[in-house]
C-alpha cells in the first residue's frame, strides 16, 4: 500500500522540532530544509524520515533536485536553512560512505584496486593487521570474479565501481549515499551489481540513500521509494516495497513487483503533469 508521509509529533513537553527525538526506526530527520540556487527555490521546507538500515531510493524528474538532496544529507552541500540529524547527531558525528556516479573519476589511478579500498583505512590510521581482516571480509561478501591487484584502467566499469563501492563498505558506514551508481554501465553489468550492492547491502543493515534515474532499478533495490516532484521539490509519494528479500532476475516479472512499478510510474507521471 502506498503510504504518504506521515506527521511527525515530538513528545509530550519537546519544543518542536526537536530533532533529539526521532520516530522509532528512523535513522535521518530533515526538516524545514531550504535550499536554493541563483534564487531558484530547490527545496523551501522539505521534512522527511529515512528508515535506519533500509534502502531509500530518490526518484523525480529530471533536475527536481535528487542529487542536491542526497548532497545535502551527507554533507557535501551546505544548506540555506533547516536541520538533519542522525539519530540525533550531527553529521560530523557520523560515519558515512559516498559513491560517486563517475567510477572513472573515483578511484586514485595510481593505486592497484586493493590500494584503493585500503585507503580510507589508513587514513583513519586502522592497523595493518585490522585492514586485512576487513577487506577479507568484504571480499567474502562479493561475489569477485577479478583480481585486486590490479590498477583501475586495467578494470571494467564494472569491476571499478564494485571497487568504489567496497571502498565506501571497508569503512563500516552508518549511512551509505550513492548517486546513479550504475548509471554508467551497460545493462548487464547493471544487473549483476544491483544483486551484489543488494546482498552486501541487506547482510550489513547499512541505511542507503540511494538515487536512481531508472524506476526499476529504484524499486528493485528499495524498502522505500521517496518519489520528488519538480521544483520546488516535495514529496510526491513515500511508498513502501514490500516485497521478499533476497530479489533476483525472477522479482522483476512477480506481479507485485510489476504493480509496485505501474504505481510509481503513474506517480511520476502526474508528478511531472502537475508542474
Ligand atoms: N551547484 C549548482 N549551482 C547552480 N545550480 C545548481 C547546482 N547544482 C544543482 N543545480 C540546479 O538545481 C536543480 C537540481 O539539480 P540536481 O542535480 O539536484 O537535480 P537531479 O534531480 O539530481 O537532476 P538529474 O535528474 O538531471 O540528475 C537543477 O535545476 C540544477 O541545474
């Protein structure tokens, strides 16, 4: 059943919005968050709540502001005004992991893919000792068909954003963003590295923002699918993705799946209508 945003009361004798109060199961409080660019009002009072260790996926038209979202939450973009918090904290007091749409540009081409995935690792000044058991066991978690010595330009797309993605695991996030991440790979390889982000994903309980341009793949991966409306951006539609976990290639003909596509596509259409 599709289901709207619901309001959220802080408790009885908490100013409002008192943000060090969340709902039960909330990982992400936004509220009253303002953004513009040039005067062009992006976001003017935009409230949400983001699950803790599920997959949200952001979908709109293009240009609503989906990446300016996402950049917003993990802090890569200041804002106008507003407040999000992690349970309670402030992002500088949380641990997250980004990845990139642009693999050919994220990982350091000087650096063999193991090198890489190392980094973040030593930069936190993690033991040698620690390092290895933890990409050990993301290795395990992958299904890897290729070697980490090697140098990302004698990888695949593929293979450099499965690469990106481990880099952005090695270091435990507690939030995991990803912008269009398979948006540059071929549709078999997109395939393939849903399933794996997928399995990886639900095995750690990481919570994931994740904004995706192709509507199957947003409800394929998602517990939520946070649907935008074109500027100024609100929200069109919370759904929820109800359906069995693990999905594989056979999800996509289940006939739940399909009416869960139908639903957001209609969404999206009047959402572009209305504008
Ligand atoms: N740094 C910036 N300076 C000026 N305008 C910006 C900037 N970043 C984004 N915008 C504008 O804000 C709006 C939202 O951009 P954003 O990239 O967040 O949208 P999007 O939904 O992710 O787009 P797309 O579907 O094309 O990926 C767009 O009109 C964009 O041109």
């Amino acid at each position: 059943m599709a289901q709207r945003q619901r309001q959220v009361e802080a408790p009885e004798g908490a100013s409002y919005p008192d943000l060090r109060w969340f709902p039960p199961g909330t990982h992400i409080t936004v509220r009253g968050l303002k953004k513009a660019f040039d005067g062009n009002p992006v976001y003017v009072g935009f409230d949400i709540d983001l699950p803790k260790g599920k997959i949200v996926s952001v979908f709109g038209p293009n240009g609503c502001g989906k990446s300016t979202f996402i950049n917003m939450v993990a802090g890569l973009m200041p804002i106008d005004a507003g407040q999000i918090l992690f349970e309670g904290k402030t992002i500088a007091e949380t641990r997250i992991g980004y990845v990139f749409q642009n693999y050919r540009e994220a990982l350091f081409p000087w650096l063999r893919a193991v090198d890489n995935i190392h980094y973040p690792l030593r930069l936190m000044g993690v033991p040698k000792a620690e390092r290895d058991r933890r990409i050990e066991e993301l290795v395990a978690g992958f299904d890897l068909k290729f070697d980490l010595n090697r140098y990302p330009y004698q990888m695949s797309g593929g293979q450099q954003q499965t690469v990106s993605i481990m880099r952005s695991l090695v270091i435990e996030p507690e939030v995991l963003f990803l912008d269009e991440p398979f948006s540059a790979l071929d549709y078999e390889m997109t395939l393939i590295m849903r399933d794996q982000l997928q399995k990886v994903l639900v095995a750690r309980g990481v919570t994931t923002v994740l904004v995706s341009h192709d509507l199957e793949e947003a409800v394929y991966l998602a517990d939520k699918v946070l649907m935008l409306t074109r500027r100024p951006s609100r929200i069109a539609d919370y759904m929820d993705v109800d359906l069995p976990r693990p999905r594989d290639p056979s999800t996509l003909t289940d006939p739940r799946f399909i009416d869960l596509k139908a639903r957001t596509l209609e969404v999206f259409q009047n959402a572009v209508r209305a504008s």
